[in-house]
C-alpha cells in the first residue's frame, strides 16, 4: 500500500491544506503526517472529519504519496498541481503573494 | 444600459444580506458544509481547487465603465489582482476568502451586479451578440430580450430547481454570434414574410458530455408570445427532464429521446394553456426595456474619415490590428472594435486590475462609457469613431490589450482547466500558451487566416472545444495529461461539432500536432479556403496521415 496522507480546502479561503502529525492543518505538503498502512490511515482521516473540523476544512480525503528523504512528495497532476498551486505563468498573478512564495518553497 | 428600478435594488441587497447570514452560521457551526454548499452556489461560489471561485454575472456581456471599475477595486481589495471573463460573458474571480464575499456582493450591490444564478439547477445569464446594438447586420437589438428574458428568469419559484442547468442565447443579426444554437434554448430575431420582427426558437442544443446541435421548434414566434413560450418549453423540460442521472438532466438529452417533434407537440400542448395569458409582453412592456437600450448620443460624421485612412498608411502595425480587431458599424464614422484578451502566451481571458481601469477610461472617452463582454473572452468598444481608432489602439499597447489577433489562429478560447478548476482532467491553459507562442508571428497567423482552437481540460466543455476548428480535450490517461484533437467543429451559422481526429497527444506533442494540422490546412486548401471548407472538401484522411505518419 502507499504511504498516505490527508488533504482538505481551508474553509476560511478555500486553500489546500494537509493534516500535520499533531492533528493541524499545514500549508505545506512536507508536513504533512504520513500514514504508512490502512488503519493508520483511517485514523488520521478520522481526526480530520469531526465537527470540529468541518468549522477549520471542507472535504477531506486521503491521497497517495511517494515518500523521499522522510518527507511527502505528492503524487498525480491533480494532486501536483494542489500543492505548488496554479503552473500558469500568467503575469496576471500578483508577484510576492505570501502564500505563493510558501508553495513554491514547499514544492521545490 | 438597463438601470435597476427600486424592485432590483432590493432584492440583490436582500439577496447579499441574506448570504451574509448565511456565511456567519457556516463560520459558527449552525450550517454544515452540505447544508451551506447549495446556498452558496445560488450565490455563484464554487470551492475550487486552491481557493473559492466567484462567478459574477454580467447580464448578456454589457458593462458600464463604473462596473467594470468596481471589478478592479474588487480585484485589488479581495482577491489577486486579476479576473477571468467566461465563455458565458461574466467576470470570475479565483481568490475570494468565504467572509470576504459577503462585503463583495454588497459592493457589486452598489452597481448594480450580482452573483445570483451563476451557478446552480436554475436558468442563467442570458447572452447575447457582443456587437449588439452596433452590427451593421442587425434586425434587432437582442440585448433588449436578453432583459426581458433575465428578469422572467431571476428567482423564478418554479425554475429554481431545474434538474440541471439551463442557458439561453439570444442573438439579432443574421450572422449569429452568439453561438445560438449550442444553447439549452437559441433564439433568433428574424422577420417573417410580413416584414414583422419575431423569433426563431430552437431547444435543446449543448456542449459538454453529449454535444449536439440545437433544433428548431417555432420557426416564427411573435413577440408578445415569448415570454409564455419560454415558459412553456421549462414547464415540459422541469416535468419531463430526466432527475436521476446528472449526466442525462440536460434539456438536449430530453428532446433527443423525446423526438423534436413529440417535444415539439408537448411544448405546444402547455403553451395552448398560458399563452395570451399573464406573461403575455404588451408593446409597451418592450419598449420601456427597449428605452434602456437607447443608441447613445451618435455624432453626425461621413463615413471612412481620411485621418482614419491615414493612420493606417501611416502605421503599418495600426493597420494589421485594424484588420482584425475592427469591424463595420451601422452609423457612419464609427466602429466596432474588438479588445483581444489573448496576448501572445497570456492566460486566455484573464485581465489585471490595472487593465480594467484602463478599458473603463478609454470606454469613457471614446465609446460611450460602455464595454461588452464576448463569448470568446474577449472585450469590445462597440461605439468608436473611426477617427477615435488610432489613439484608442496606442492607448490599449500601453496597457498590453492591442494584440491584432481577433478570430485568428492566437485567439484561443480556453477554460481555466486542472491549474484552477475541481472539475478538470488535465491543465488547458499552459497548452493554450504555448499554441500561442508557437504562432506568434503575426505575419504567418495572417497568412493562416481565421482560425478557431477552442480548448477544454474536461468533458464539460467550458472552453467549447466541441466547436473550434480545432478543438482539444484535455484527459487523463493512466495519470497523465493527454490531448484529443477534434476538427471542423462551429459555433456560427454553420453549426457542426468537431470530429475527433485519432488517438490523443501528450502534453509534450500537442502542440507539434497543432502545427502539423495547420500546415496540412495550408498545403492542402485552395485560395481563399477556410479552415473548415478545406476540411469538408478533402475529409480527414490528410490529418490523420500527417499526425500519424510515424505509428
């Protein structure tokens, strides 16, 4: 089985965010807690479906990932695309947005 | 333009208030997200990949100079800058925060805008022909009946619930730009052998999963009749549409197992019970809306001025955007002139804040305070003075918006695709870049001709690839982008769904495949041959054999 991890949308402005080891949501996909089998993973899923979630996340689900050097690395375009954010090099993106700059430095 | 009255004035602000409540019970805890997600999308929010999207709609593409302005302040202040105009003539913005978009609707509220109806089971923006008002070839103004049409629409208690969608397109020239017949419901004003102005229906056509093209149900519908023939064909589709699949409750799927002319007899049957009856448009009614669509305050100017003529002699670069991005407009002296979104390796459809203000002051100086929206994603000044155009087009060079690409091979419609959307297979606007640096030459585009590619990274054709020329399809193949080709598809007169050409290309070919289509076209058509004539003439066993000669 791959290693995996959780994902979600930040309900506050949509972001995608990833369920860290200590049960926080994290911007970056390399702090994300990795589950290595099924019932590690069902319980991190567990953690990030509660009610008290659904006040921080929308729709979380558990993605696969390769592992390399101890850190996630995200696997699929879709699942690419989520963590570096838009591949677009329109010059319409607003330079030196905060959150960009984080995915950018994540996705290296 | 249409001025709200005091009714529509309340119910956006209502409407925003509401959300607003909504938004806080969401943020508390009252509403669970699947209680909460329907609300929102009546209000046009998508959760999308990276952020929320809103979806504003401009009602059949028209904009005032102060709309568009309260775009940019909208832009600057709660999101990234930028917006991306829509296959469907409205505005969407790609990083709104949930609690910001309540203070967004209260200040499209201020000019007269909304979210309402951009998403969702209900009937949305009406479009129209982007040189409505202004085309040389026009009967009739359709921005009128898409008025008309809206209000009939908006928050109608039996329509809102629809078991899908539902889009309407109403153009008035002869030659349609408003890609009528791929609508849920097309409408065409025409006169009838007694010079009386009314209007072809047709139904049922659509993109997406199932493209087909739609048919004709009422080839000559009076005026005072449209409003309870409308109704009449939503009855039939809210009762007869199919609710337990998704991918078959479009309209299209109904006539097609229905046959057009049962649907037809079905249609008539319940229109035989509310026509002549309370939706019944009075000429009066039509010409208090029509008021609202007065021309605006024309010069009396000779047609061609010679420093209109000059300029182009003069400055060969003003010229060549002059050829494509102008086109005739009934009065003399003036002009349409098309704004090309598509700057060589841009993002289709996208403009910066900065750029918004841009357009809404030259609208304000040489057209009348007034911007369209197209269905290709592109803006028009649909009221210059032919003597206003060289100023106009070294004004939009300062800002980026002068590249003289209209309808040729640059000009791509593109769907923002897997780089933003939650729908999407595969990325389409990185590929729609690259076309367009591959071509960027503008000599060789020239020499290429009018020529449509129209891309789409799902199935659900928000780049209406089914009607490009060339038409490409992003899709994942064992987890990775792939492109299928389609030729010959039209969104004009001619309507015809693209043909798909063989197996799909890579995100690495793609583009090369391009360029070989194009290359084929040229070897291959005679002089003065269209893309699509040159493909009818000669079938697609040359593209098949150029694409995949070396298999």
């Amino acid at each position: 089985m791959k290693a995996r991890i959780v994902t979600a949308n930040r309900l506050s402005d949509g972001a995608v965010v990833y369920l860290d080891a200590a049960g926080d949501w994290v911007d970056s996909i390399v702090e994300a807690g990795v589950a290595e089998d099924g019932e590690t993973a069902e319980a991190l899923l567990a953690v990030a479906t509660t009610a008290e979630q659904a006040l921080r996340v929308v729709g979380p689900y558990l993605t696969d990932v390769a592992v390399e050097d101890g850190r996630p690395r995200p696997l699929g375009t879709r699942e690419i695309i989520r963590a570096a954010g838009p591949t677009v090099a329109g010059a319409a993106i607003r330079e030196g947005d905060e959150r960009d700059d984080a995915k950018e430095a994540s996705a290296a | 333009m249409y001025r709200y009255d005091e009714y529509d004035s309340t119910l956006v602000a209502e409407r925003a208030r509401q959300f607003r409540g909504q938004v806080a019970r969401r943020l508390s805890g009252e509403l669970t997200e699947e209680q909460f997600r329907p609300l929102r999308l009546m209000n046009g929010l998508y959760l999308q990949l990276h952020a929320y999207m809103l979806r504003i709609a401009i009602p059949y593409g028209t904009l005032s100079s102060r709309q568009l302005r309260k775009l940019a302040e909208i832009a600057r202040r709660y999101d990234k800058g930028y917006g991306h105009f829509t296959t469907r003539q409205n505005l969407q913005f790609n990083w709104p925060r949930l609690a910001d978009v309540p203070a967004i609707l209260d200040e499209l509220a201020t000019v007269q805008m909304h979210a309402i109806q951009t998403s969702g089971n209900c009937i949305r923006n009406v479009t129209a022909d982007q040189f409505a008002g202004a085309a040389a070839d026009e009967v009739e103004d359709p921005r009128v009946y898409s008025e008309i049409i809206r209000q009939w629409s908006t928050l109608h208690p039996e329509f809102s619930f629809l078991p899908r969608k539902f889009k309407i397109a109403v153009t008035g020239a002869e030659s349609d730009r408003a890609a009528v017949q791929v609508h849920d419901i097309g409408l065409r004003l025409r006169r009838n052998g007694d010079g009386e102005v009314g209007f072809e229906v047709l139904v049922g056509g659509g993109l997406g999963r199932t493209p087909v093209i739609g048919k004709t149900i009422r080839e000559f519908l009076p005026k005072p009749h449209l409003l309870s023939y409308l109704e009449a064909i939503l009855r039939t589709y809210n009762m007869l549409g199919r609710r337990d699949n998704l991918f078959k409750a479009r309209i299209k799927i109904l006539v097609n197992a229905t046959g057009v002319d049962k649907f037809r007899d079905l249609v008539e049957e319940e229109w035989s019970h509310i026509r002549d009856g309370a939706l019944t448009l009075p000429e009066a009614e039509i010409a208090r809306i029509r008021a609202h669509f007065a021309p605006p305050p024309y010069e009396e100017l000779t047609g061609d001025p010679p420093e209109h003529a000059a300029a182009r002699r003069r400055d060969p670069d003003f010229a060549l955007w002059a050829r494509t991005n102008v086109v005739a407009h009934k009065r003399p002296g003036y002009a349409i002139a098309t704004i090309s979104l598509k700057p060589t390796g841009g993002v289709p459809g996208d403009v910066t804040a900065e750029q918004m203000e841009a357009v809404a002051a030259l609208a304000d100086r040489y057209s009348f305070g007034e911007i369209r929206v197209t269905h290709e994603q592109n803006l028009v000044l649909a009221h210059v003075r032919q003597a206003d155009l060289h100023a106009l087009w070294q004004a939009l060079r300062q800002q980026g918006l002068a590249t003289g690409n209209a309808g040729l091979i640059s000009d791509i419609i593109c769907c923002p695709g897997l780089d933003y959307c939650n729908l999407a297979n595969a990325r389409s606007i990185p590929v729609a870049q690259r076309i367009s640096q591959r071509f960027a030459d503008l000599e060789r585009q020239h020499d290429i001709g009018a020529l449509k590619i129209k891309i789409s990274g799902c199935i659900n054709a928000c780049g209406h690839h089914h009607v490009g020329h060339i038409g490409i399809l992003g899709v994942d193949k064992h987890g990775e982008e792939f492109y299928q080709v389609t030729l010959g598809g039209s969104a004009d007169d001619s309507a015809a769904i693209g043909k798909i050409v063989g197996p799909a290309f890579s995100a690495g070919d793609i583009v090369a495949a391009v360029e070989t289509i194009v290359e084929t076209y040229l070897a291959q058509r005679r002089a003065g041959e269209t893309f699509n004539a040159t493909l009818a003439r000669v079938g697609l066993a040359p593209f098949k054999e150029k694409l995949y000669a070396a298999d």
